[in-house]
C-alpha cells in the first residue's frame, strides 16, 4: 500500500492548562460557526468549555488549528481563544477534526484528529 496516496489520521495528546478566556466577545451559540464541537463541564469554576476545530492563517498559510469557548448557561460563549494550531513545517497539511478536552489528575489532555495527504 503507498502511503503517499493514503490520508493519514492520527490522534494526539497534548498537555493544556486551564483556559483564561478573560474579556472575549460573547456570542450565541447560533453566532459561531461549529461542527464537531465538544463541551466539558468544569463543575470548579461552574463554566462549560467548548472545544472546535479552527483553520488559523500564520505567515500567510492556513493550518488547522483548535479553539475554545466558555459559557455558564450553553447559550452565550465568550471566545475564541487559541488553544492549539499545527507547527510550521510539519506532516500534517490537512485539517485538525473533532478536538476534545478530558482532566486526568488535575491537567487537562487535548485529543483530535489530525490528517494529511502523504
């Protein structure tokens, strides 16, 4: 099987730290364009995190890339907020799908999808 001509999917970890979200815009939810979007209820701070995929244009070249939300009532977010864009010079050239957010001992894991066209 060639590689070159298969579309790689790979999942990845990441270690974030809680999201500040401080002075962003609120939005209805019907105001953000969404597909695959995840939610993580946060009962600390009482605040829904909601993860997306997102294309971000550094040096003039869009990459995937995730952002995120917060809310208290799921109907107005305050965002975006960068959270994750793919590196520069890197295998993945398509785009970044279905991010989610889970806590395991105290830190919180970004997982998505990531493709390309090797």
């Amino acid at each position: 099987m060639d590689l070159k001509n298969q579309s790689l999917t790979l999942f990845f970890i990441i270690v974030i730290n809680a999201l500040p979200l401080c002075g962003q815009t609120v939005k209805k939810l019907s105001e953000i364009p969404i597909r695959d979007p995840y939610i993580m209820p946060d009962k600390k701070s009482g605040y829904y995190y909601m993860y997306k995929s997102a294309s971000v244009n550094t040096s003039g070249k869009v990459m995937g890339g995730v952002e995120a939300y917060k809310s208290r009532d799921l109907k107005n977010w305050e965002g975006p907020v960068q959270v994750f864009t793919v590196p520069d010079d890197n295998w993945i050239t398509g785009a970044v799908w279905a991010p989610e957010v889970h806590t395991y001992n105290g830190k919180y894991y970004l997982f998505a999808t990531l493709n390309s066209n090797i």
